[in-house]
C-alpha cells in the first residue's frame, strides 16, 4: 500500500500528457507493465489511454498481484489486466503487445535479456521503454521548521538500517543499474530504432496545494507507515536485532515525530518538506 501509495503521488493526472508523450503510447494500443509491482503505473495508463487500450501488468509476486487486482477491481477499470510471471520469461507470446514499459525495474535485472524479452513480445514498429530513477540525485528540502529526528532515533535505527543494506545486497537489488551513458547504448546493440532520451520529473510535496487535505494527510501517513513496516520487516527476519523496549522506543520517536508533523499540517503552516525524484526514459522501435 506505502509503495503503491507513493508512486501515485508520482504519476499525478497533471503530468499525463508529458508522460505518455515520454514514453510514446497512444490510445488503443495494447501495452506491457513489466514488472509492474501493486499496478500504480498500470493503473495510471489504463485510465489514461481509455478503454480502446489494454494494459497488461506482469510481476513474479503474488502479493503484488493479488493487490493490483484487488485495487483495479475497486477502482472499476476493466482494460487491465494482471498476470504473475517472470520479466526475464514473460508469459506472453511473441508480438503480443504494441508497446512494453517499465518503472524501476531494470536497475534491478540483467539489462540485456530484460529488453530482449520485452522486444520479443512486442511487434515490429512497436514501442519499448524503460523508466529509471535515479535516488541519489533526488532533491530534498530540509527546512529548519520540520520536526528533526533526535539522535536517539537515528542510534536506534543503526542496526536495522544496517541489516537493510545488507538485505539489498543479498537480494541483488540495484546490482544491475546502468550508468544513464550505458542505457541507449544497450538499446543501440540490440537492435533498437529511433532511439531517444526523456525524463519525468517527480515531485512529491505535501504542502503543493494541489493537494487536499485528505491527500496531504494520506503523503504523510504513508510515510510513517512505511517507517514502522520497515522496522517490522527486518525483525521479522532477525527476531534478536533490538530488545523490544527499544523496538517499542523506536516507534513511539517516529510517531512523535509524524503527529507534530501532522499538527502543523492541521494548523494551515506550510512546512514545505518535499522531495524531487528525477526519473531518465530511454525508449526505441523495436
């Protein structure tokens, strides 16, 4: 939900036109979500492209497809649909689809049989693209006016934080980012036409006031979230990694934190706390 939450921040209504333009789809065409997660980007495209299209989102975790399922359903949208497979064998046959896309998902798969198999499957003249964030070239504001997080939550946080980075690696997660350089190149080798570089900008804001105030509350809600389940997750695999009066601890500092975050919210003060994710699209004719 935190996951899915954020990347709907992400892919805003208002940045629709600059996005399918990015990414060059058009309504009626029929077009693969590779690796599509809780079906954010699906979504976003099946309501975008209209009900001519059919947007197909494939992922290897059921939980992840089981969500996007449950969310389309809810939301009504009947030209999607979810599969559960393997990006690098995606259960589609050959031509199948007029454009295959991705977000974040190719930092963290072998890249060239990752866009071989999207190429299969999708017919001569169509469309392949990746999305490609770029984390560590996001900005971030840091206002003096935010609740800080006090040292005892950062030294609390040390081990868990440690095992995360130590999960990622084990996990291969990002083992396979290519350098921006290195993404069209590959494209270029196999065999890819018309080959071309764009971006999305990606701002997540809670005071933008194109937010309601249901919305800003959900941002920073999910936020918090996020927080607890890491902190979950990682005990789940490692019972011993704090006592649970530090684990207790723990939650209540990050609580602390988000309720005077939130109270400034309720009081109208604009804090402006925001992050701006810089995304690279690398697309060609296969």
């Amino acid at each position: 939900m935190c996951l899915d939450l954020s990347r709907e921040w992400r892919f805003r209504d208002d940045r629709k036109n600059h996005t399918l333009n990015a990414l060059r789809l058009t309504p009626g065409m029929t077009v693969l979500d590779a690796g599509c997660g809780p079906g954010s980007l699906t979504r976003k495209l099946a309501i975008w492209l209209g009900t001519s299209s059919l947007i197909i989102g494939v992922d290897q975790d059921t939980a992840f497809i089981e969500y996007a399922q449950e969310q389309a359903k809810q939301s009504a949208i009947e030209n999607i649909e979810f599969i559960e497979g393997d990006v690098l064998a995606l259960p589609l046959e050959n031509n199948y689809v007029d454009a295959s896309t991705s977000y974040t998902v190719i930092e963290h798969v072998p890249n060239y049989e990752f866009l071989k198999e999207q190429k299969r499957v999708c017919r001569s003249g169509g469309i392949v693209s990746v999305i490609m964030a770029k984390p560590k070239n996001s900005i971030r504001s840091n206002p003096d006016t935010i609740p800080p997080v006090i040292d005892r939550e950062i030294e609390l946080w040390a081990p868990i934080e440690k095992l995360q980075k130590t999960l990622c690696s084990d996990g291969m997660v990002g083992k396979y980012n290519p350098e921006p350089h290195e993404l069209p190149i590959i494209f270029d080798e196999l065999g890819f036409t018309n080959i071309q570089v764009d971006a999305l900008v990606l701002p997540v804001s809670i005071d933008d006031y194109r937010n309601s105030n249901e919305q800003k509350r959900a941002i920073l809600e999910s936020d918090r979230i996020e927080q607890i389940e890491n902190i979950d997750r990682i005990l789940a695999l490692f019972p011993n990694t704090l006592p649970e009066k530090q684990v207790s601890e723990l939650k209540r500092l990050i609580d602390k934190r988000y309720s005077e975050r939130l109270a400034l919210l309720m009081k109208g003060i604009a804090v402006w706390d925001y992050t701006i994710n810089i995304a690279l699209i690398v697309s060609g004719i296969a």
